[in-house]
C-alpha cells in the first residue's frame, strides 16, 4: 500500500518522485470532483425551478431561493472559510465541508416541504463554502512551482464543467426522474471525493489564533447578500423600485462601514476579516479584476445565448444543448493545457494572450444575425471556451504565487468569491441587457416565439457579446497597468 503523502505532524516522507507524483494526482482528483460538484449543484436547479415550484404547490418567486439562497450563503461565507482554513489547516476544513455538504443531500429525501428544502439548501451551501474557499489553496501549497499551473487549469475546468452541465442533468432528471435525484445524483461522487480527500490530501498544521473578527464578518455578509439579491432580483422587482433601491442603499452602507471598520482593525494592529494588505500587490488585485471581468463576459453570454437558439433558430433543446457544450468543451481541453504553458512560459503572458482571445471571438460573435451558420457559431463558441480556458488557470496561478502560504486559505476564499460573483452578475447583466432590448416579456414571446420579434433578440445578444467584449478590455487593461507597476516595484 502506498505510503500517505505527508505523516500528520506535516513531515514529508522520503519516497520516489512518480509516487509522490500519483498520490499528488489522487489529491488533485479530490479536489476536483468537489469542485464540479458544488457547481453542479449550483446549476442543476435553475431548470428544475418550474417543476418545483408545481410539485411543492408554491409560488416561482419563494422557489427560487431554492437556487440563489444557495449562491447567496456560499458568497458570504467564502472568506471566513478561507480564514478559517489558515486557522485551522486547510485540509480539515475542505474534508468537513464535504461530509456536510454529503449529509445534507442526503437528508432532502426527507425534505417534504419547502421550507425543510431551503433549510437544507443553506445547509449544503455552507458545506460547498468550506470546500470551495480551501481547494485552491490546498493546490497552491502542495503542487511544485512547476506544475501548478497544470493543476489549477484541471480544477477550473472541474469548475466550468460543473456549472455548465447542470442544467442539462437537471432537465433530464425532471423529465425522467423523481426530484429528490437533483440533490442526490451527486452523492456517489462524492463519496469517492470524501474517500480520496481523506486519504490523499496532506495534513497541513494550523496557523496562528486570532480573535475572529465577527463584526467585519457580518458587515461583509450583509453587504454582499444585499448586492446580489439586487441584482438577481433587478427585473423581477424593477430596478428603480423602492424594494431594489433600499437594498442597494444597505449594500453600499454594509461595504462602506466595512471597509472603515478593516482601517480601523489594522491600525489596532488586529486581525482584520479580510487582509486588505494582500492587495497591495498588483498581481493579486489585477488577478482578482480579471477573473471578475472575465466569468462576468462568460455567464453574460450563456445565460442569452438560449433565447436565440431557441427562439430564433428554432433548434431542439438537445441541439441547443450541444451547441452551449461547445464552449466547455473547448475550456476543459484548453484549462490543463494552458496551466502546463503558463509553468513555462510565465502566468502573466499566458492570461495575456487568454484576454486577447476572448475578447477576438466575443467580437466575432457580435456579428450574430438570424441565418448565421451553424458552424461559425460553434467556431466562436470554442473559441470563447479556449480563451477562456489559457485566462483562468493562469490567472489562478499569477494570485496564489504572489501570496505568502500562511494566507493561501484566505485568497484562495477571496478567489471563490469572485468566482461566484461573476456568475451572478453576469447572469443578471445579461438577462437584464436582453429585456432592455426587447419590447415586452422576453418569457411570454418564448411561449409563442413570433417571428417578428426575432430581430430585437439579435439586437439585445450582439449588446450582450459588445458589453463582455469590453469586460475583456477592461481586464486587458488592468492587467497591464498591474504588470507595469511591479516592475516598477521591483526596480
């Protein structure tokens, strides 16, 4: 039997360099696993949502905190993981993550009312927090300078995949299967995660105790759960009714009494919530605005992209399907292979040449019209899941080196946030990009999909791809400005 890879007192134990190499990938599949599953789980609902809402007899605006609620709670959540990782050693806190989050599935076979079911949801999401906010920073510690980039492009890729399979899997199962399998089709998976995490992932030692910070903790969590529940909620509610404004107002006050609240900590010479120093760094700082930017562009542009291959083109759900799999696809190939050129050729030229890719097929793709071939779509789908796939793992890298490990935990948590962010933002910049294009309701001409109506969906998607093309920009920028300044600094 293969010795562990690190004795629990943190000792490495002298052994072949292939077999610490196997037990690095076991690691490294671990990690993975938990990072496709938390997001597909995050995905697999959104299409369940009317089915749902039909079996539980309630209304679509209570179910669908069923979804958000669960994005919600991992936002807020991710930085005091993080920390707690550096407090308590990251591996215990990613290995307790996944038996919460593997409990807590289990237990919606019991969920026989809604409110039971969000109990449980927030449940779960507290487990994915805990997962989420460690593994980047488990890779970054224990995968060498030389193929770290590697690894983090396959744990992005776990990432993407996740995400955008879910509302496949999750259509598939509501026409064929009970509901209760959208929370349980993801257990026998992770079950060997858990099984391999425990085994395979090193017990790295605590870090130092601090006084946790729970004011900056529950400022950072108003703040941001009152932010996204703005804009998810945006078009529903009206943007500039009194129920968004007052949200946005407490958001602003929430982000605003924590950034003074994280001064007044530092100059006391106690432990802040979020280190605010970590982005004294260019790297960190342009590595964070990019992968905003950039998850931003992506989720803007699939969350849309339906509504035209549906309702203009007219394709199946299962045509529509596969032509959204192309810009996964196209990121899972690119992701490991990215990370491999970015351990040689440098992080900071690799995420480059990733921005400038992107933001070539974003606006490749804004010359979408009603008959556009099939084929060049595809083209500009692949071409935005490989940009795509040479930015993040680079870009994971450029972060994670530039930080010091003891704080490995917490960017990496910080890194998940921005992560989940872009989603959400994405997700309603896009939707509310397209309404604004459109005279009516989007989802009432989806019923009936009149032709006449076609060119105001054309119309509002090329807006979609025009605003994430200047997302890209603006990362392009920013990167370059933070690359100019340390080497300033380094002079």
């Amino acid at each position: 039997m293969a010795q562990p890879l690190v004795k629990p007192h943190g000792v490495v134990p002298p052994q072949r360099t292939g077999a610490r190499a196997a037990e690095l990938n076991r690691m490294l599949l671990a990690i993975c696993l938990g990072a496709f599953v938390s997001h597909l789980t995050a995905g697999i609902v959104n299409i369940a949502l009317p089915g749902l809402s039909a079996t539980f007899q309630q209304d679509i605006s209570l179910m669908q905190w069923v979804a958000s609620g669960y994005l919600l709670v991992i936002a807020a959540l991710l930085p005091m993981m993080g920390k707690w990782g550096d407090r308590f050693g990251n591996r215990r806190i990613h290995n307790i993550g996944y038996i919460i989050f593997g409990l807590s599935s289990l237990l919606t076979l019991f969920a026989n009312t809604i409110y039971g079911l969000l109990l449980l949801r927030v449940i779960q999401a507290f487990g994915a927090a805990m997962f989420q906010a460690t593994n980047i920073g488990l890779v970054s510690r224990y995968f060498p300078a030389e193929s770290r980039g590697r690894a983090l492009g396959f744990v992005s890729t776990a990432v993407a995949l996740g995400a955008l399979s879910g509302p496949m899997i999750g259509g598939l199962i509501m026409d064929w299967l009970n509901w209760h399998w959208l929370f349980l089709i993801h257990v026998p998976v992770l079950v060997i995660a858990t099984l391999l995490a425990f085994r395979y992932i090193p017990a790295d030692p605590p870090g130092a105790a601090h006084t946790p910070d729970w004011v900056g903790g529950i400022l950072f969590a108003v703040g941001i759960v009152a932010f996204i529940f703005s804009i998810s909620n945006g078009n529903a509610w009206g943007w500039t009714s009194y129920g968004i404004m007052f949200t946005f107002a407490l958001s602003l006050l929430a982000l605003a009494g924590l950034y003074c609240w994280l001064g007044r900590r530092v100059r006391r010479k106690r432990e802040p919530f979020i280190n605010v120093s970590l982005f004294a760094k260019p790297t960190v700082l342009a590595g964070m605005f990019v992968g905003l930017t950039t998850f931003i562009a992506v989720f803007a542009t699939q969350v849309t992209l339906p509504f035209y291959l549906l309702g203009v083109r007219h394709f199946a759900p299962t045509q529509a399907g596969m032509m959204i799999m192309m810009y996964p696809v196209a990121l899972g190939i690119m992701g490991p292979i990215s990370g491999s050129l970015s351990d040689k050729h440098g992080s900071s030229r690799i995420t480059m040449i990733g921005l400038i890719f992107m933001s070539g097929s974003l606006i490749f793709l804004c010359s979408i019209g009603n008959q556009t071939p099939v084929s060049l779509l595809a083209l500009g789908l692949l071409g935005l899941g490989a940009g795509m796939g040479m930015v993040t793992s680079p870009n994971y890298s450029l972060i994670m080196g530039s930080v010091d490990k003891s704080n490995l935990g917490a960017v990496g948590g910080l890194v998940a946030l921005v992560r989940n962010l872009g989603l959400v933002i994405g997700t309603a910049m896009g939707i509310a990009l397209l309404d604004y294009a459109f005279p009516g309701s989007i989802s009432r001409w989806m019923a009936t999909k009149e032709v006449a109506y076609a060119p105001y969906v054309v119309s509002g998607l090329r807006t979609v791809f025009m605003i994430s093309f200047a997302f890209c920009l603006l990362g392009i920028l920013f990167l370059r400005l933070a690359l100019r300044r340390r080497a300033l600094q380094a002079k």
